[in-house]
C-alpha cells in the first residue's frame, strides 16, 4: 500500500510540475500529465528520491528526455505532506528531443522551480542538416533562450544553405538515432487500469 500510495504521488507531483514542457526550446501548449517509462524503479521514500533505471523515455506532449538512468528529487510541502519534482538528474546518453531538434548529453539537469534544462559533457545539437558542439546546453524553457558554450574549449556550428525550395531541413537530414527502445504510446485508459 505504501508503494502506491508513493507512486500515485510521484505521478501527481509529476504532472503539476510542469516536467519538460518545451518543444522546439519554446513554451507550448501541453498535456498535464508527464508520462515515465524505464526498465526498473527504486522508490527512495525517505529519502524524497525515485530512480529510474535503464532505457528511461519520460515523454510529455512531443517532447521527450530519453537516457541510462535518472532520478528524480521530490521537495514535500511541511504543511500538506505532499511531495513535488524539485530536479530531474539524468545520466549516461542523454538526449532530449523535440519535433525540430536533437540534443545530446552525457549528463542532464532539469530544474523545475527555474524551468531549466542543462545537458554537459560532449554535447551535440542537431536541427536537420545544422549542427552545433559544446560542453554545456543551457535551455530556458520560459524564455524559449538556448545557450551553447565551450567549456574549455570553443563551440563549433556547422550550417548548411538552403537549396531553392527546398531546405536543409529536409528527408536528406533524419534526426540522429536515440538509442534504446522508443517509449510506448500513451493510451487514455492507463491511468483508470488498476
């Protein structure tokens, strides 16, 4: 019962938290409710932590952070007990996606309270045919403000023109492969499935 109750409550603080609700790093129109698959899950309940372990696809609207693992940090509210996503850490290939880009991490940071979104270490942004690399990807989902930089090093783009009507963006340009498997679709009876 308490595995429940701590489930249905990670759901519920999930969903009011407004988890990866950029696409194209610009605010959107989304569902209320974030949708988490992985391969395991540890409920860490006293310590206000859940971890998901391997092929990890949380999916809201057509947004998607796929990585190894993450864990989520949960903040409870002293006055009603009831628990809220504080941050998102997500680790080994981390990629977030959205209709138009493809971003790639070793690491990622959601911060919820600051709608932040921070993928380090070999980063790799690609929009159709474009290019970007860098250490650190700094996405501000209420600004729609992305900010690539070097680290130590430099950041480096690489653009391709357009060709009349056709653009660089085009089918000769797929999105890089998001390894594991894709997450499941969503259907609107899981939730009343008991």
């Amino acid at each position: 019962m308490r595995l429940l109750i701590a489930v249905t409550a990670l759901a519920s603080a999930m969903a009011a938290a407004g988890v990866l609700s950029a696409a194209a790093l610009a605010r959107q129109e989304v569902p209320d409710f974030l949708d988490i698959s992985s391969d395991d899950q540890e409920i860490l309940d006293q310590q206000d932590r859940v971890r998901f372990i391997g092929n990890v696809n949380a999916v809201r609207g057509d947004t998607r952070l796929r990585a190894d693992e993450a864990e989520a940090t949960l903040a409870r509210n002293p006055e009603t007990g009831q628990r809220r996503i504080e941050r998102i850490t997500a680790r080994g290939d981390v990629f977030y996606v959205t209709p138009t880009e493809t971003a790639r991490g070793d690491r990622g940071v959601y911060t919820v309270s600051d709608e932040i979104v921070v993928l380090t270490g070999a980063v790799v942004l690609t929009q159709g045919c474009n290019v970007s690399t860098g250490q650190e990807l700094r996405i501000n989902m209420q600004t729609g403000v992305s900010r690539l930089t070097g680290g130590n090093g430099r950041v480096r783009s690489l653009f391709f023109s357009q060709d009349g009507d056709r653009p660089a963006d085009s089918e000769n340009c797929p999105a890089p492969p998001v390894p594991g498997p894709a997450p499941r679709g969503y259907s609107a009876e899981f939730p009343a499935a008991n």
